[in-house]
C-alpha cells in the first residue's frame, strides 16, 4: 500500500503552499511601497528579493512532505519532464497554485489600501520596457527559471542533496530577484505572475500585454533544466 498523500491533500497543500508564497511576495511589493516613503529602489529590491525567498523557502518546506513543494506550474513541468512528477498530477497542480495565487492577491486587495497597491499593481512583476524588450525579458525569466529548477533538483530532490529542505531554493530566487527584479519583476513562476494579475482586475489594474512572458519563459527553461539535470546531472545508480 503506498503512503502518498491522496490527490486532495496535495491539491490542498499546493494551494496553502502557494497562498503563503504569493501573499508574502506580492504583499512585500505593497509593503515596500508604503515604507519607504521616499522612493529607494535599493530598499525596495532588497524587501523583494528577501521576501519572495524566504516566502518560497518556508513554502516549500512545509508542503514538500505532502505535495512534493512544487508551488510554481513551471517546477511541475520541469519535474515531469525529468519523471519526478506524474503527468495525472499537471493539471490538479496548475489548478491549485493558480487558485492559491488568486486567493493570495484577492486578499491583499482587501486587506491593504488601495492607491498604494495600484501603484505597484498588486505585487504583480512587472517589464521594465524602457529598458528591456519583450523578447529580452522573456529570455531573462527563462534563464532564471532554469536556474531555479536546477536548484530544485539539486537542492531537494535528488537523493545526494543536502538536508536543507526549501532554503538552497529560496536563496536562489533571493539572488535571481536582486538580479532580474528591476527588469522582469523575477517571476520565475506563472502562478506568481498571474495571481497578481487575475486579481487586480477587480480593482481596475489594467492587464499587461506581455503576460505570456511569464509562462513562456519560465516553461521553457524549466523544461531544460529538467533534461539537463535528469539526462546529465543525476546519477541514476542513486535513485
């Protein structure tokens, strides 16, 4: 008989697992907004990026146990595609992290003043398009996606890692988001990006036109950082 989780729990701990990733990180953006009244962009980055990793390292721990920590529809795919995930799993997933993502920033909507989380659009990343194009942009996520799944591997699923639960995951996106925060908002994660998003509708924030650079980018480098690392990295006499 096996011991995993049914699907519901870990539907539900992807959910949570998410909620708590999203709220921290968006919430962060609103928070830094309102604290520094004078506009310090060190501060602000500095806020982010050690939210959004501490956030994430904290998430994934506490779900890994249940759902395998997943949190991000982009770690799923990369995890498949190295088959340490189920293809049965995909969509359930996708489904939890995004209404986690929602949930996540329909209550930052109703807990935190209004002008001050339509200025930073409710958390959600947003393109520098003064500075980078789209194409740029969707390069740098993919990047730092791959970056992120390497992580993952490395860090938590294969049997040689060190016992540091989510924390070698969370420092990467703390450095990936001291990097490529001024320019793509360092997603690295579609549920991250769209809960944001979806949410902030409700509040009149309008839609960006470069959404898709937040699924495009971040799929396709998880995607290589799953062949790379399962095909090239892991040692399969060890698992």
């Amino acid at each position: 008989m096996s011991n995993e989780p049914d699907i519901v729990r870990r539907f539900t701990a992807e959910l949570v697992g998410t909620f708590l990733f999203v709220f921290v990180g968006a919430g962060s953006a609103v928070a830094s907004q309102y604290i520094f009244t004078f506009y310090d962009a060190a501060g602000s980055l500095l806020v982010a990026a050690l939210a959004n990793g501490l956030g994430l390292a904290i998430g994934i721990s506490v779900t890994m146990g249940i759902s395998g920590g997943h949190l991000n529809p982009a770690v799923t795919i990369g995890l498949l595609v190295g088959k340490k995930a189920k293809t049965k799993d995909v969509i359930p997933y996708w489904i939890a992290q995004l209404v986690g993502a929602i949930i996540a920033g329909l209550l930052l909507i109703s807990v935190l003043p209004s002008d001050i989380g339509k200025a930073v659009s409710w958390g959600a990343p947003v393109l520098a398009t003064n500075a980078i194009s789209v194409a740029q942009g969707t390069v740098f996520e993919l990047v730092m996606t791959f970056l992120l799944v390497t992580a993952v591997y490395g860090t938590i699923v294969d049997k040689r890692a060190p016992k540091i639960a989510g924390f070698g995951v969370g420092l990467i996106v703390l450095a990936d988001v001291l990097v490529g925060g001024p320019f793509t908002g360092a997603a690295m994660n579609p549920a991250r990006a769209m809960g944001p998003m979806i949410a902030g509708l409700v509040t009149g924030v309008s839609f960006p036109s470069y959404w898709y650079i937040y699924w495009v980018g971040p799929l396709i480098g998880a995607i290589l950082a799953g062949l790379v690392y399962s095909r090239v990295l892991e040692d399969k006499t060890a698992n």
